[in-house]
C-alpha cells in the first residue's frame, strides 16, 4: 500500500492506494469513524459489482450499514438526485456523527461530497472511487457538486474527505472507455507540472493502455501526489489550484454541448488539445507538440476534435463556466511542457480559432 497525505493548512487527510480492501478498516479506525452509522452512496452500475464485497469487510464495525444506490450517469448529477439522499438520509436516522462513503466514479463522489457538505450542515465522508478518473484527480481536493439547469458542476461546494481509498483492482471491471477517459485526465498533471511524467506516459503508454498492475498505480500515485501537492498550497482555487482546469474550459463546454454524451475525460483529451493550440499560437510551445499530443490521445482511443458544433456556441457556453471571472474568460495555457499558466487576455478570436481548430 502507498499513502499520501493532503493538508490544506483547514485539514489533513490520507488517501490510501492499493489493490483490495484488506486495509479498509484500518483507515476507518485511524479517521476514528467506526462505531458509527455509516450509508455507502454508490449507483446502478458499481453496486453489483463491489456493494456486497465492500458491505460485507464493513459488518460488524458500525452501528449500521444502508446503502442507496442511484440511476447510473451525469443526468442524475441534479439537486433532485440530492433531495432523494436527504429523504432516504432522514428516513435511516442519519445524524450529525453518521458517515457517507462515496463508492463509485466521479458523479458518485461529487454527489455524496455534496450531500455531506449540506446534510445537517456537515457530515463526514469517505471517498472510495471506482474509475480512473475518480482515482486520478475527482476524489482528491474536495470539489464536490451538481449540475444545475445544463451547467456543469454549478451548485456545490469545497467539502474535504475523512480519507480516500483507492483500490485500483476496481478497475478490471471498467469498460476501457471509461479507463481512457482516466487517462486523459491523468496525462493532463504531465503537460501542467512535469514533462518527466508527460514522459513516463510515452515511454509506457503500452502498458498503461493495457492496465499493467505497475504502470497503472504508478500513473494513480503519481497523479494523486501532483494534485494533492496543488489542492495543499491552494484548497478553494484563488490562484495555483486554477492550473488543474488545463482542457476543462473548452472541455465542460463541449461537455455541456453534448448533453453528457460525451465522458468527461473525452471532453477534457479534445480540451487540452484546444489548449496546446492556444499556446501555440502565442508562441509558447512548437505546434509540433499539438500533434504529439493528438497521436497520444488517438493511442488510448481519445477523441482530439469535436463534430456538429460551431465556434460560435462553445465560446458562448465557456462563459457560462466557472472559471470565467468578471466576464473574462481564463484559459490554462502552457509556457512549455509540464509548466501551465492563467492567461486572462485571450480575444474572441483567439479562442474561436482554437475552438475551430479542434471543430470537423
């Protein structure tokens, strides 16, 4: 097992990666949360799957164990999914001192995030993610939230986790499209922080494809540490934390466009593509680096343009996003492979040739 420690100066928590469960009750006596009642929130797809494996290591350590599982997908990503928790919250006599465990993908831990932050002002919770991209980059930080009136993530809040635990295991039964999709938002912590892990995806992307038990914990450890460092300098994204949107801008837009057709990590491959274009255009990076980086995503099955869309209403729908401040939209642009930075003047043009560009 490897852990890693986020602290926020607020708080500190772990995040454990392994490939089982076998150390699941250690966590939760370290975090002082046995005892408890605890509700696991997890959806339609992932329950078959892990509810009983992960219910049954619980038995016997908490006062009571219920579980609500909900639709499986981003459409379920809504308040009235949350008013549904409450109900069932209510219903199970949670209180101030019960647990939520997120067991799932992304939506699952933005979801219950959400529910812990604003149920009885506060409760703790444990995210336990499933996919990728909930290992690699979701489940850490404690951004939590829903969509609202087709807008992505835009109700929610800044609510930290007891601890994460990653059983990367879990990943064996992720339809690959789900895993690229993971990958995609991993590969973006080489292009903002570190060309050596930018590297490292390279060198093994074989490997990493093929979901290599090394190669993929080293991309989740790696990935984990590289945000962890950022959330501990910049919990509520005032400034650094901002660099790990690089292709979430054009990306949530796209995103948002599909009506959630789309992965996320689908739209975040074609975002940072928009983004390596953008940068290149201002003479930070060679435009060879654009097609290195489409040949990539391509490898893993990535989309790197977009269909049925004109540049005119994905500018539009970027300034509905949440990084744009003051009407100015912000895009994470690189200086060079693995440094990113906030530029705050790019023109209508600019970005609606980096949104043609990126457009069939």
């Amino acid at each position: 097992m490897k852990i890693l420690s986020v602290d926020t100066g607020r708080k500190e928590y772990p995040i454990y990666i392994d490939n089982n469960y076998d150390s699941l009750m250690d966590a939760f006596e370290k975090a002082d949360l046995t005892g408890r009642s605890v509700c696991i929130i997890t959806d339609t797809n992932v329950a078959p799957l892990y509810i009983e494996k992960v219910t049954s290591v619980m038995e016997g350590h908490f006062s009571k164990v219920c579980c609500y599982a909900f639709e499986a997908g981003e459409n379920s990503k809504n308040l009235e999914t949350i008013m549904d928790f409450y109900k069932f919250f209510i219903d199970n006599q949670l209180d101030r001192k019960s647990v939520l465990v997120a067991l799932g993908g992304g939506v699952v831990g933005d979801m219950c995030g959400f529910a812990a932050a604003t149920y009885m002002r506060g409760i703790p919770f444990v995210q336990m993610p499933t996919t990728l991209l909930s290992q690699v980059d979701s489940s850490v930080g404690g951004k939590t939230g829903v969509d609202f009136m087709g807008n992505k993530n835009m109700v929610g809040a800044f609510y930290q986790p007891e601890f994460v635990y990653i059983n990367t295991d879990t990943l064996n039964t992720l339809p690959y499209r789900e895993v690229a999709a993971g990958i995609a938002e991993a590969l973006k912590y080489g292009y903002i922080i570190d060309e050596k892990f930018y590297e490292y995806f390279i060198k093994n992307k074989e490997k990493i494809k093929n979901l290599d038990k090394e190669a993929i914990n080293d991309v989740v450890y790696y990935s984990c540490k590289s945000k962890a460092d950022v959330v501990s300098q910049d919990e509520k994204e005032n400034g650094l934390r901002a660099i790990l949107n690089f292709g979430h801008t054009f990306g949530h837009a796209v995103e948002t466009l599909s009506d959630f057709n789309m992965l996320h990590g689908e739209c975040v491959a074609v975002g940072m593509v928009a983004g390596l274009y953008f940068s290149a255009i201002r003479g930070m990076i060679d435009k060879s680096e654009i097609k290195k980086c489409e040949d990539l995503l391509e490898f893993f099955g990535l989309p790197v343009r977009i269909k049925g869309y004109n540049a005119e209403e994905v500018h539009k729908q970027m300034y509905r996003d949440k990084k744009t401040k003051n009407g100015v939209i912000n895009i994470v642009a690189l200086k060079k492979i693995g440094e990113a930075y906030i530029d705050k003047t790019a023109d209508k043009n600019e970005i609606e040739n980096a949104i043609r560009y990126i457009s069939e």
